[in-house]
C-alpha cells in the first residue's frame, strides 16, 4: 500500500471516521450520565481538571496533529475507565458488587484481593491504551525509528505517571481531609504510588512489545505509514 493511498483513505476512511464518531458520541453521554449525581463533588471536579486540560489540548493542537482512527478510539477507551473512576471516586467503584451479580461471588474473593483495585485498573490501561497514541506522536513530531520509536513511549508514560503521582501528593497536601484522602485513594497503601507506576509501565510495555510483534510480522510499521501519510509536502513547508 502506497503512502498515497494511505493518506487518501486517511481522508475519507468513512468507517473508520465513523466508529471514532460513535466511540465519541458513547462516551459523552456517559460522561454526562455519570457527571449527574456523583458520589463526591468535589473530587469529581479535581479528577475532571485534567481531562478537560487533555480535550483543550488536542483541540489547539488539531491542525497541527491529528491521531490515527485507532489511537483516538483507545483514547476514549481510557477516558471511558477514568469517568466511570471519577464518579465513584476509585476506591469505591462497585466492581465487586457487578461482578458478584453476575457470577454469585466477588471478584476480590477470586483472587484474594483486600482493596479496591479499580484505580490499578486505570493506571495499567494508561500505559496500555495510550502508548500506541503516544508512539504515534513521537514519531509524526521527533520522527524517531527503529528502538527508540518503542522505547520512548515507555518512557513517557513512565516519566508522566511520576508527575501524576506529584500531582496526586500535591493536591492532597494542598486541600487536605477527605477531599485529599480522595483523590490520593492509596487505601492504606505506603507503596501505592510505586505500584501505580510500575503497573503503568507494565501495560506500556506490553503495548510496545504487541505493535514490535506486529509490525514484524506484517513487514510494516502502520503507525510509520500513518505519520509519512500526515506530514505536508516539503514544497508547502
């Protein structure tokens, strides 16, 4: 496949551009549905900040980038998880008790869990879901090749799930209490912090290791063909 007829279906691709249409469409209302009566306003509010921050985000850079149909669909997947979190806050999210309707006996008893782990959960599917989106970018702007077009998503998703952290300490020494307690959700933990960083490096890496294992077998690099299908003609430079 040509990268001209990659950059063609790029601008039409109607089923690709559709599902991503749906995919969006899905998860504002649920977005909307669970941003009704959450369980802890306040916390909702923090834990929203920074998606609202992600959507300004991408929406000034828009011109200047844009992700492929599947990146945008695994970034709505992640966002999907993290509202269903803000609104019971993570260490309340009732999967037990969903899991227990369906099967007769609770997910912790199956593996003998003792906290909550909707919020390990989220984390492991950031370095799961967004390292493809963000492998995409390190190779449309930086245009890196070969090791470094893996290694460096793992990185990233490493270095900013630290920052989260930072951000986490932050904020519950700034507002202290419950709303502190909240949002730092460690649950008793001492090594949360750490575990939700490696578990996010985790799911990177499987994620890097799952497109190296494809693209070898395929004798391609989609993501590659995607971004050379991106870039403007050096004649409109």
């Amino acid at each position: 496949m040509s990268v001209q007829h990659i950059e063609a279906l790029a601008k039409r691709g109607p089923a690709g551009r559709n599902a991503v249409k749906l995919a969006a469409a899905a998860y504002f209302l649920l977005w909307l549905a669970l941003a009704i009566e959450p369980v802890d306003r306040p916390a909702w509010l923090l834990e929203n900040m920074l998606v609202a921050g992600l959507f300004a985000l991408l929406w000034f850079i828009r011109r200047l980038f844009r992700f492929s149909n599947a990146s945008l669909l695994l970034i709505l997947l992640f966002l999907a998880l993290h509202t269903v979190g803000s609104h019971y806050t993570y260490s309340e999210v009732p999967y037990d008790r969903w899991w227990q309707a369906l099967t007769g006996h609770t997910l912790n008893s199956v593996f003998g869990w003792e906290r909550n782990h909707y919020d390990r959960l989220v984390h492991f599917s950031y370095g799961l879901l967004l390292a493809y989106p963000i492998r995409e970018f390190f190779l449309r702007i930086v245009e890196v090749r070969g090791f470094w077009a893996y290694f460096l998503p793992l990185d990233f998703t490493l270095s900013t799930s630290a920052l989260y952290e930072l951000i986490e300490w932050g904020a519950a020494m700034l507002f202290g209490g419950n709303l502190g307690m909240q949002y730092l959700g460690t649950q008793g933990d001492i090594w949360d912090a750490h575990k939700d960083m490696g578990l996010a490096a985790l799911g990177a890496l499987i994620a890097m290791l799952a497109a190296a294992a494809i693209n070898a077998r395929l004798r391609r690099d989609l993501a590659w063909e995607w971004s050379s299908a991106m870039k403007k003609p050096d004649s409109s430079r």
